[in-house]
C-alpha cells in the first residue's frame, strides 16, 4: 500500500509539473486593427497540439482579460476570429505595442495557454493640430537663429504609421527645424532666418504641414499667423530651462506642482510678465492648470500613475511687450498603493460531487494589481474552516483544491471567500465569493427510527385496519432520499407474513389483512425493508413485532360436571355429613389471558340456600351445616361462572345432588319419591323461608301423607299388571327365578336393593357396604324354569324404565346358595363384598 502511494503522488507530481509548463506557455499572434467582424486571426489547432474531436471533447473556451470579449473560438474548424471591429487608438490610446490578453482553456485534464493577440495600427488617423491656426506676436528685432518651438501634431495612428515629418511654406524669414523629445516624437520649430521689419512685412501668414508615415500618407496642416511687433529689446528669462518635479498620484485638486518665474529686465509694461502653457498636449492640460499672473502649476484633475508615469509640458512667459521665454516642466508620478488587487475567474467546477478525491481542482483564478512595485506584488487566501486549500502556480495564478472528503449530508454548498492582498502602504484587500454547490451521492441507507417496532392490535379487528407505521430517513437528496418500503418474504406459521400485513410501499403504513383472534395467535414479526432511489441502492430492514391484544370475547367453559340434557348429573351426599363435606368441584376454562381468564365462582340458585356453598376461587361445593333428615332428598344448585373481563362473560351450571342414609341403603328412598315430584323452590331469604314453613307445615304434612299413599297403591297394581302381561317374558342373565324346590327344603331368603346412579356419569363406580348378613352364591341361570314361579320377585319391564327420564332400572336376583353372575347389563357382582360396580349405563339395579 505504501509504495502504491508514492506512485500515486509522484504521478501526480509529474502530472502537476506538466500543467504547469503548459500553462506557462504563451501563444503570440497579430491582426490588423480596423478588420471586419468573423475575419481569421489564426487558427489554434497547431498551437495548441489538438485536433478538432478533443478540442470540443475538453470543451475549449476562449476567455478575454479585458473587459470586452473581443475574440472568439469557432469550436467546429478551429479558427480564432474577430467578435467585434477593434480600434487600436480607442483600445491602446498611445500605448504602444498594444495587445490583448486572452485565455484558451482545455478540460480533462486542466490546460490554460495564454493567447497574446498585438493589434497592428493601420493609417486611419490624419496628423491633426490642436488648433487650425497659431498666433506669434515676434518683435522686429528678434535676432537671427531665434527659435519659436510650435505644438507639435497629435496623430492617433503608432509606428510608422504617426507623424514622421513637419514642413512649412516656402517663405524668405523661417526654416522649419525638427526636433526631438525623450519620447522620441517628434516637434517642430521655426527658426528666424532673415530680421523682420515690421513696416515691410507687419504680418506674416504661414502653413505648417504635418505628414505622417503610412500608406497612403496623410497629412495634417496648420496656419501660423506672424504679428511682427515694434521694438521691445529684452527677453523674459527663467531661472531654469528645465524643471523636474515628483508628484504623487492621486493628489488633490489645486495641489501645488511648482512654481515657474521669468523676469525681464525691461521696465513697465514690457516688463509685465504672462505665463501659459506652450503647444501641450491635451493630457496635460487636463491634468494642470498654470495661473498666468504667479506661474503656479497646479493639480486640475486626476493623476493616475497607471494612465501616465509622468508629464512634459512648455511654459511660455511673455512680457508686455511681446516677448516670450519657454521653459519645460517634467513632471515624474510616483505610484501609490491606490489599486485593490483583482480577482478574475477563469474556471469553476460547479457542482461538485461530494465524491470527489482530494486534490481535485474546484476552481482556477488569477489576482492582479495596476500598481506598481511592492503596491502590486499580491497574496491570496481563504478561510481555513473549509475543506479546500490554495495551491499558487505561474502568473499570479491559484488552484482552488479539495483537501478534504467532502459530505453533502453536513454542507450542501460552499460559499469561498477568497481574500487576495498587496503589500503596499496601506495595505489594500480585496475579496471574491464563489459559489460551490455539491451534488449528491447516494451514500446513505434509510435509516428507521426506531431499531424495532413494537405494535398492539386488538383481536377480532376489522380487515384492513391501520396498526401503525414505520418511517426512515435518508439524509441524501432528490432520487437518492426517496424511500420506498417493502414486506420481505416471511413465515407466521406455516403461513406467509404477507396474508397477515401489507405495507404501502410509499408511506410505510402497516395493514392488518384479516381479523385475527388472540386464541389462535398470540403474536408475530415480520421485517420491513426501507431502500432509496439511488444508484446503487441503499437498504436498511426492521423487525415488526405486532402483539394481539385479548378482548373478552369467550364465556367459561365448563370442563366438569359434563352437561348434558340428556342425563344431567346426579351427586350423592350421605345424610349426617358434617359441615365442609366436599360434594363435588365445578371446574371451567377460559381460552383468553390476563384478567380475561380469571374465574369466580357464585351460587345463584339453591333448593336450600343454607346447606351448600361453592368456593368463589376452586368452584368447591361443600356442605355448609351438616345434613340433617328434614332436608330435601334432591338438592338443585345453580352456580355461575363468570370472568373478570370487560364486559364480564358468564355461564351457569346446574348440579343435582341427592341426600341419601348412608350407601348401604339399597333403596335410598328414591322409590318413595314420585317421578315427577316438583320440589318448591324457595327463597334464599331465611326470614321467608321460616315464615312459608310455618304457615304451610300442617298442609304440606297431610299432603305429602296422602299423596304417598297414593302413589304406593298406583305402583302396586302397575306391578301386578305388568307381571301378569308378559308371561312368556325370556330368562336371561338380568333376571333369577327364585322358585322353591321341595326337595331342597325352604326357600331361600332374598334380599332387595335398589340403587339410583347418574345416567351420565363416565365410569363411576358405586359400591355397596358389606351386608351384615352372610353373602350367598347364585346358581347358574336356568333357561328351563319358567319365570313366573319367582318366589314374588317382580322384574319391572324395560319399557317402565325408558318412561322414566332421569334414570333407568334393572334388576338382579341373588339366592343365598347361588353362584357368582353378572348384574346386568353394564354392572358386575363382586362375590366376596356383594357390591354392584356400574361400567357402563348407570341404571336402577336390584340385588337379590
């Protein structure tokens, strides 16, 4: 990796080196001022090594460094050519070479060459005087050889092409000599040749003629009038020919240059002195004014050491009389740091990605100064809380670089001051802000917020009910922060997770599918994706855990005892039991959760409310005062099981127990009781109940008398009928003829019992105590004995059994010498206890 990166940055080194050489190279060319618009300067192909694919690949501009575009770059054939018609004397003025300074400029990778364009004169400006005529007033005794400077002709045109010779009218009294300025321009001045005399020639009319040197020559003409006047034989004279004077730029108006004096020997007004400037250029006599009574020179207007670097100018000083001294003032500007340095942009990468490896070029620009020396040398910075830096090149020219990686998710744009400086006194500043938007890239992944998501839904809700949502945030822009969100594929169960939610892929809104039931399914997940737009895309997924919530929609259900309205069930409760005796247990179930499934247990209904009470927690019947004989034989309860649920959910139960004298009792007095006997129900209330039992004592008493009476003489004869209707009725194991054989001797004793058990019961097993007489066996059925010589056993008929609904009878006869057998259907005979075990039906079973 190290060696990798010394490659990497000597590469860059060279590649450095090598824009540097190119963009040091400059490239001369020189048109004609004056040209048409379109006409060629050159063609750059060459120059620049390019052909014309790459030049419009790089996307090659041509940028001016004056404020007016006069070139442009014809990307299809190559060719520079003229924006607009260009006037080397509007442009230049007297500047001379006159040049124009453009940039070409390559992208991919960065190249810069400088275009130097000279901008050649052409004769299209005539000499011209800055008067058409000039008056000397020249006294007639003005000795030979005296010299009379005259102004010299302006001509805008350069070179050659400017002035080169002056020429004056034939004429007997002056020649023309010409001389020259430290410029090198060139003036005229007339030299007396022959004394004038004023009463033969009192005024002379002359014709200055300017030519300059171009193709074809054009020339510029003045007249010179001469006053010859009378005699006034002394000269003004100034103490110095040439005065040199330094003047800092940018001085005030009415600023005191310096002072010229003459003095003239004569006396009145011959010696009365006036000052004025001599055949000056227009430049100077903007730029000073001269008083003419005290030959102060004075600022006029501005001086600008950028314009013009220093002055030369004539003083004339005349007397009264007419005659004239000349002197010359040069006046040298010194420069002063009054020109802010200059940013000017050549290129800008705009926006900028946010991708970007260091060192990329953001920008190129140039700073210059118009002042001269330390007023012009420059500096340039920026802030240093950005992540770019300066790198300065050739020609006062600076890269903008990225030092940094840039992130559009902390600064979306840059606005870079960049502060350039000189270094005069007072120092000057100037600064230029660019803009630098960065694009974005698709860097970020939507991020939730939330890491999971945890969502209640109540069961037996509506399809297509709103849960809840999810949302992500992605901190790019545009495409790459549009998020979109997707159910990945999932099981709950063996059922897809997409049957359960959906999602809304623009939203995030989560939708239950179906109504969904707490006792089925108590909770599931899924996992949501978040991806953006960008490209690649960028994901992130989150696990939904959605919890049903229970509502009381089940009623308890009661696992014991079974209901059944066939055969309700039957409990027994031996009288003399003590308080506390447990009777039975109700037990129930609710399929919901939480306080939905928590059970209470309530007696709503007894046949005696004191005698049983039900446990409000375990459904515990238990006898709450011991059972005594004056309580009804069949106790009805109706107890209620309820939830703690909103709203509460119940459901009842009823028991039927029946108090019996012990389970030795065959009978257990259920044959005393009418089949259809109504027992009263009566008030929970015990003050009622006293009160009913007092007043209705005696009547219930004889009542009860009769009625059973009645009923035993109804049973009897419905014996006998039965009995004697169904002689042929076939022995079988439910039935034992106890006959007497005279043979044997007496006959045997036999024994009745009659049990009542529950018809549902599910293998309840009853057992008899042990007689306390002696247990006999049962002889092997005899299927020759004819039925009716029982010794008055009476089998009741099966049919008596199915009228009666809640239970069904049977019976067994058992002799003192009779063999082990069976007790009829659904019951067995233990021999050695005597007890009858039910296994299947519970019947009405008679042991004999």
């Amino acid at each position: 990796m190290g060696r990798n990166l010394s490659n990497r940055q000597a590469l860059s080194y060279f590649l450095y080196l090598c824009m540097c050489l190119s963009m040091c190279e400059s490239i001369h060319y020189s048109v004609l001022e004056e040209k048409k618009s379109g006409s060629l300067v050159a063609n750059v192909l060459k120059d620049l090594k390019v052909d014309l694919k790459e030049l419009s690949a790089r996307r090659a501009r041509l940028v001016s460094k004056s404020s007016k575009q006069y070139f442009e770059l014809d990307l299809h054939s190559g060719d520079m050519v003229i924006k607009d018609k260009i006037d080397r004397e509007t442009l230049c003025g007297q500047t001379d070479p006159c040049i124009l300074l453009s940039e070409i400029i390559l992208e991919n990778p960065l190249q810069l060459y400088r275009i130097k364009v000279q901008i050649e004169d052409v004769n299209d400006n005539s000499p011209k005087f800055s008067k058409n005529q000039f008056l000397f007033e020249i006294p007639e005794l003005v000795p030979i050889n005296t010299q009379f400077p005259l102004e010299r002709a302006q001509d805008l045109d350069k070179g050659e092409n400017a002035v080169q010779k002056y020429t004056l009218s034939p004429n007997e009294h002056f020649r023309l000599d010409i001389q020259n300025h430290s410029d090198g321009s060139k003036y005229a001045e007339i030299v007396l040749e022959k004394p004038l005399d004023r009463e033969k020639d009192p005024q002379l009319f002359l014709i200055l003629s300017a030519v300059d040197g171009g193709i074809p020559k054009r020339t510029g003409t003045a007249q010179i009038i001469i006053d010859v006047l009378d005699i006034n034989d002394n000269f003004p004279q100034f103490g110095q020919s040439v005065y040199h004077v330094k003047l800092t730029e940018n001085s005030m108006v009415d600023t005191l240059v310096t002072k010229v004096e003459a003095s003239d020997r004569d006396i009145g007004s011959n010696a009365h002195i006036m000052y004025s400037f001599s055949e000056v250029p227009e430049n100077v006599l903007r730029a000073f004014k001269l008083n003419k009574d005290t030959g102060d020179l004075s600022v006029a207007g501005r001086i600008d050491y950028e314009e013009n670097i220093h002055y030369e100018m004539n003083i004339r000083a005349t007397d009264g009389g007419g005659l004239s001294a000349y002197c010359k003032v040069i006046v040298e500007v010194e420069d002063r740091n009054d020109n802010a340095p200059e940013v000017t942009i050549s290129s800008i990468t705009t926006p900028l990605s946010e991708d970007s490896p260091t060192d990329t070029v953001v920008a190129l620009f140039s700073v210059t100064d118009q002042d001269s020396g330390e007023n012009g040398r420059t500096g340039c910075t920026i802030s240093t809380n950005l992540p770019f830096v300066l790198k300065a090149i050739e020609n006062n020219y600076y890269q903008l670089l990225t030092q940094q990686p840039l992130d559009r998710e902390k600064a979306s744009g840059y606005n870079i001051t960049i502060t350039a400086s000189d270094r005069g006194t007072p120092k000057l500043t100037s600064t230029r802000i660019i803009n630098v938007q960065i694009s974005d890239v698709n860097d970020n992944p939507p991020v939730f917020q939330m890491s999971s998501y945890e969502m209640h839904l109540w069961e037996n809700n509506i399809p297509g009910l709103l849960i809840g949502s999810v949302h992500a945030i992605d901190l790019d822009t545009e495409q790459n922060a549009k998020v979109t969100y997707l159910l990945l594929p999932g099981k709950v169960g063996d059922v897809p997770a997409s049957s359960y939610i959906s999602i809304n892929s623009e939203t995030g809104n989560l939708y239950v599918l179906r109504s969904l039931d707490y006792e089925e399914i108590k909770e599931f997940q899924a996992t949501v994706r978040a991806s953006d737009s960008g490209s690649p895309p960028l994901s992130s997924e989150v696990i939904i855990r959605v919890l049903i919530v229970d509502e009381n929609d089940n009623a308890p259900f009661i696992l014991y005892p079974l209901q059944n309205s066939t055969s309700p069930s039957n409990d027994l409760v031996p009288r003399g039991s003590e308080a506390g005796y447990l009777v039975t247990k109700v037990v129930a179930v609710d399929r919901d959760s939480g306080q939905n499934s928590w059970l209470s247990y309530e007696l709503l209904k007894a046949t005696e409310p004191g005698l049983f009470t039900v446990g409000a927690q375990n459904g515990e019947v238990k006898t709450m005062r011991p059972v005594n004989k004056r309580d009804t034989f069949k106790q009805k309860l109706i107890v209620v099981v309820q939830d703690h649920g909103h709203p509460v959910q119940s459901t009842s139960v009823a028991l039927s127990i029946l108090l019996v004298e012990g389970f030795s009792d065959p009978y257990m007095k259920i044959m005393e009781m009418p089949k259809d006997e109504v027992v009263e129900e009566e008030d929970r209330s015990l003050t009622m109940y006293l009160i009913i039992c007092l007043a209705a004592i005696s009547f219930i008493f004889l009542l009860s008398l009769v009625v059973f009476i009645a009923i035993k003489i109804q049973k009897h004869r419905k014996m006998i009928e039965d009995y004697n209707s169904a002689p042929n009725f076939p022995a079988g194991s439910n039935f034992q003829d106890n006959h007497v054989d005279s043979s044997t001797g007496p006959p045997p004793q036999a024994y009745n019992y009659e049990v009542c058990l529950a018809g549902g019961s599910l293998n309840s097993e009853f057992r008899f105590l042990r007689p306390l007489f002696p247990v006999f066996s049962m002889e092997p059925p005899n299927p020759q004995v004819n039925p009716r010589s029982s010794a008055g056993v009476f089998q009741e008929p099966i049919s008596h059994a199915e009228k009666n609904p809640l239970t069904s009878q049977a019976r067994a006869s058992v002799s003192e010498d009779s063999a082990p057998r069976s007790g009829g259907p659904g019951c067995t005979v233990n021999q050695a206890t005597g007890a009858i075990v039910n296994s299947g039906q519970n019947d009405w079973l008679s042991y004999q």
